[in-house]
C-alpha cells in the first residue's frame, strides 16, 4: 500500500482488515476489524503525518480513479526526496 511509508506498523494494523480479502473467508466485520480501521484513520489524519503547505517547496499530486470512487493526495517533496502529505481528497 501508498500508506505503508507514512504509518508506524502498518503491517500489524492492517491484519485483521487483509484477513477480511483473502479468497475463501467469509466477510465479516469484527471488533479487530473496527479498530484497526479507527487506528488508519487516527493515523492517516493527524500530527505528524499532515504538514502545513509551504508555497515553497515542490508538490506531488497522487491520483487515483475507479468506477466507483475518485481520490487524491497532495504532498511536499522535500531535498532528501522524503514526501510528506498535506491534504487528502
């Protein structure tokens, strides 16, 4: 995942949300499920991962689209080539 950079163990949040695609298991919402969803949505949208936009430094703008669903991403590339989001769409 994009996310995977700008979220600490993102590999042991995301568990109990990839169990619910694998091929075979039933669909089914858990308690596990619901807080790792709360905990990427505590993470993806507060200190220090948003930053204040800088007029400047260079932007990055990440999109996506479906048949279903559009989003972006813009963030700050900085001199170490670190990224840094500062807004979500």
């Amino acid at each position: 995942s994009y996310y995977r950079r700008f979220v600490k163990n993102f590999s042991s949040i995301a568990k109990a949300l990839n169990q619910l695609l694998c091929k075979g298991v039933k669909f089914e919402w858990s308690n596990e499920a619901q807080s790792a969803f709360e905990e990427f949505k505590k993470a993806l949208t507060s200190k220090p991962l948003l930053i204040h936009f800088r007029e400047d430094t260079p932007i990055i703008l990440s999109t996506d689209a479906s048949g279903y669903g559009i989003g972006a991403i813009l963030s700050h590339l900085f001199r170490d080539k670190t990224e840094r989001v500062v807004a979500y769409a």
